[in-house]
C-alpha cells in the first residue's frame, strides 16, 4: 500500500515539534494528509467504492474519514483502556471503525499474563495474513504487553513478514508517528521501548460507552510476585498527578459519564512515588467532589496495601461501588510466600471479614491460580478453605502458566498436568457453588441499576448492573441505555437476577 503514500515533503521530522502531545497532533495532521490523498485517487478509479461498498462510502464521505479500521483487544481493563485511546488516535488521523478485520488497518492489542493468550495471537495473526494476501493495502499493526518480550519480536520479525508495525506499553501515544513513518518507508516499522518515566497527557481518546468510562490512575507494578511478567512488560509503577486525573473525570461527567473505573495494577499503592504523595482513599475522597459522577469503581487492589484508611472512604462514600475485587492467588501462606505476595491466608481472611464487617452487602471477587510450582493437596486444600470462608461473589480462577523470565518459570517442582486439570475443576465448582449461594442476597428488594445494553438474547429486555456489580435484566428499552433506575429483583437464576423497572 506504500507506494502511492510517500511524503514528498524531506524536512517532515526535521519540522516536527519535539514536545507532546503537540508532535502527535502534528503527525494526525500529517498522517491524514496522506491518507486523504490516497482515498481521494481511489475514489476517482472507482476502486473506493468496490472496497467499502455504497453505504461505508457515504457513511466515510458524511464524516470525513479516509480508511477503516478495526481493533482486537485481548486481555485486562488496562489494554481496554488503552485501546480506546488508540482508536482516538487512528479517528483523529481519519479511519473509521469497523468490527471486520477486513478493514484497512488492522491492530491487534496483545496480552501475555498467560501463555494461552499469546497463542490466540499467533493464530489469529495467521490468518490474517491470509486475509492480507487477498486485500494488500491492509495495514497490520500490533502492540501490547506481548510485543514487549524480545522473542516475540523476534518471531515476528522472522516469521510474520507481512507485519507492518509493531510498538509496546511505553509508547502507544506514538501511533501517529510510527504510522507516518511505516507510510513513508518500505519495511516493518518497529518501535518497542524497555521503559519509559513519561505519561503523556491530552491525546484524542474514543470512548467505547456513552455512559461509562475507564481512568488511569498509574501504570505498571513494583510487586514482582513471582509468577507474573506484568512487571516486566508494563514496566515500574508510575502514577498520573491528582490534577490530571480529576480534570479527566470532569470532562468526562461534563460530556455525559456517569461511572468511572480507576484503573492501576495495584491501585492501593497510588501516589506514593508522586513528588506531593498522596493517598488513594485521599484521590477517591477528590474523585468524589466531581458532579455528574454517581458511581466509582476501582481495580485491582492489592491484599498487602489496602489500608484502613480505603475501608472508611468505602464506608462514608455515597458513589463508591460496593465492591472489592481482591486477588487472594492462593490460600496457602507457604505457596504466599514463594509466589511473593507479601500476606498470609490469615491476613488475608482478617482483612476480607474487617471489609465484609464494615462495608455491609459489598460485593468481594477475586483472582485464583491453581498449579502454582510445589503446590501440594494440603496447600490446595488451604485454597478451598479461603474460597469456603470468604463467601466470594465469584473469582477469576487460573492454571498456572509458566512465564519466561519470571522467577517461577525456573522452579522444578512444577506441578503434573492432570493433578492441576483436576484441582482446576475442583476449584471451579466451589466457587460457582458458593457465587450462587452468596451473591443473590438482594432478591425481593429494590435496587438502583446502571442500565448498560440492549440484552443480547433478547431485545425485550435491558441488561444492567447494581452497584455491587451484580448483573439485572429487565424489560425495558434503548431508551434508558445510560441512566440509573430502580428495579425489583425478583428472582435470582445462580449469577444474575430478573427484574422489574419502578417507578
Ligand atoms: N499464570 C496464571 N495466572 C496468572 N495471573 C498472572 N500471572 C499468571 C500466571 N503466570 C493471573 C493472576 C492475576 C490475573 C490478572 O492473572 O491471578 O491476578
Ligand atoms: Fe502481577 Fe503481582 Fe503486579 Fe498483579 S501485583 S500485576 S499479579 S506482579
């Protein structure tokens, strides 16, 4: 697709203004120059209109926009988040969206926790390249946690030529340059940083609800647990400054949000490393002055630095959710310490009972590994326990997967296949037993809903959720996409309720 797309103007990077974001916007300008052009002479052969068909071409001509494009998001919150700011960026540079991945530029938004995650990747990557074979102006592009490991890149590089772009974590707010750049040369551009100590602020973001919004409170981890590459991918735990983010939320209300997720690896750590350190409980207590919001939420906190402080913002708080999702990992103190976490299973049980004790009805869900190298019955059985006690709403469980370059990939005692499959599905019918016993304990009363979507199998209904996080479907129509209503609950079918809208 490159030939017709190189820049004639030679001094391009020479002009290009040094600060951000002030060099990005430069570079959309620049970038939708270019691509412009492109449509236009497509447009006047006739060929705009057998690639995108009558309709997408009216839909493009009525907006403005020069190319389609499509992104998969693979993975946690955070890459959901980022994204949405990716495709901020691809709209401000003149693509529109689409959901085939026929579109002109394709990215996929890798994830690595797992090893299972990276082979979806390279399976769905191979087919596109067959897809590109067929459609040659199709841009690929890939960025995320994955391309953040050296033999990924590698593979890439030797293996999936037809690859156009690869960047990492550090440097999504470059799309428009690195595009720029791959529109002006012939190769695979490639731009994937070990870390950065940047955040840059004010990019185009595109939100992918009206009504809900994710924020980013900081990036990265310090924690190192031992079975975990986020640390190596995501890079050290850096935080936005308190101004930044409350300025965000502000737009954010001002343009309709009613719900806000602060998002961070490990949010009870937030603000420490901030030249005027701050609490989290102290951010929240200033997320809370915003008008406009009516409900906040947070992931994922850390057992180790939740402090008491958190508890008692929850407690006094009119907007914050009542809902806790806490990462237990395992429920042995012995397999704790290997896997640093930095708690016991007793600390862990005080600290979910304390909670449960002072913010009633909260809602508490966790993340669970089974498998972890030198996990015996007995520590499996200490797992069990925790899941008994505790009463979760529901829990993420996982089979351990051995990440390179973790401390854990290196333990011998790795755990048989089978002994893990069968704790594994142990595990699952604990916890979907316990969810479907705890997490009904509002049927037969109001409640307020967040209404968030048409229900997908049936088009009489709205699907929302309590503030619990709980999930409510009731009838209802379009028209209350966004608002917040009460609703009866009046039955409970295991991990969602039935209900009926009051006035
Ligand atoms: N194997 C299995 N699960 C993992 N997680 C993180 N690393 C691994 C791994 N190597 C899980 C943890 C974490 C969640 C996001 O993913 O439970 O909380
Ligand atoms: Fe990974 Fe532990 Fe950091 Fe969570 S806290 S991202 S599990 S290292």
């Amino acid at each position: 697709m490159n030939s017709n797309f190189i820049d004639n103007e030679q001094n391009i990077y020479q002009h290009a203004p040094a600060a951000e974001p002030e060099r990005q916007l430069y570079f959309m300008e620049k970038a939708r120059t270019l691509l412009k052009a492109r449509f236009e002479s497509m447009l006047a052969s006739g060929e705009a209109l057998n690639q995108y068909g009558q309709e997408m071409l009216d839909k493009m001509i009525s907006r403005q926009a020069y190319g389609t494009f499509c992104i998969q998001t693979f993975g946690c919150q955070m890459n959901a988040k980022d994204s949405e700011k990716l495709a901020g960026i691809l709209e401000s540079i003149g693509f529109i969206e689409v959901d085939t991945e026929t579109a002109d530029f394709v990215l996929y938004n890798t994830c690595t926790v797992r090893e299972n995650a990276n082979l979806r990747v390279y399976g769905r990557l191979g087919q596109l390249g067959a897809l590109k074979k067929k459609h040659p102006r199709m841009m690929i592009a890939l960025c995320g946690c994955m391309m953040q490991e050296k033999e990924v890149v590698e593979k890439l590089k030797k293996s999936y030529r037809f690859v156009d772009l690869i960047f990492g974590t550090h440097n999504i707010y470059q799309l428009a340059e690195l595009i720029y750049r791959r529109l002006n040369q012939k190769k695979m551009v490639v731009e994937v940083w070990e870390g950065t100590d940047k955040i840059v602020e004010n990019l185009p973001a595109e939100r992918k609800y009206a009504f809900k919004s994710g924020v980013n409170i900081m990036f990265g981890c310090n924690n190192f647990c031992s079975y975990c590459i986020v640390p190596y991918v995501r890079g050290r735990e850096r935080s936005r400054n308190p101004e930044e983010i409350i300025k965000e939320v502000e737009r954010l209300a001002a343009d309709g949000v009613v719900e806000v997720m602060l998002l961070g690896q490990n949010v009870n750590s937030y603000g420490k490393n901030l030249e005027h350190p701050i609490s989290f409980a102290e951010l929240l207590r200033q997320v809370e002055q915003v008008e406009g919001i009516r409900r906040i939420r947070f992931m994922t906190s850390h057992p180790k630095d939740l402090s008491d402080e958190l508890i008692a913002v929850m407690k006094e708080s009119k907007k914050i959710c009542p809902h806790l999702h806490l990462p237990l990992q395992s429920g042995s103190s012995r397999i704790l310490k290997v896997m640093n976490r930095k708690y016991t299973k007793e600390q862990y049980l005080e600290l979910a009972s304390k909670i449960k004790k002072e913010v009633p009805g909260i809602s508490l869900t966790t993340d669970i590994i089974v498998g972890f190298p030198g996990e015996t019955e007995e520590d499996f059985l200490e797992t069990m326990d925790v899941v008994e006690k505790v009463g979760f709403d529901s829990a993420f469980t996982f089979i351990y997967s051995k990440r390179t370059g973790t401390p854990a990939a290196a333990m011998e005692n790795q755990v048989p296949e089978a002994v893990v499959k069968d704790r594994f599905d142990r595990l699952l019918k604990l916890v979907q037993e316990t969810g479907s016993r705890v997490s009904g304990r509002e049927v037969h009363t109001v409640q307020e809903v967040l209404v968030e979507e048409i229900n997908d199998h049936d088009s009489s209904l709205v699907t929302g959720r309590l503030g619990n996080n709980t999930v409510v479907h009731f009838p209802g129509d379009a028209s209350l996409i966004g608002t917040i209503v009460k609703v009866s609950l009046d039955e409970f079918k295991g991990f969602y309720y039935m209900g009926t809208m009051q006035p």
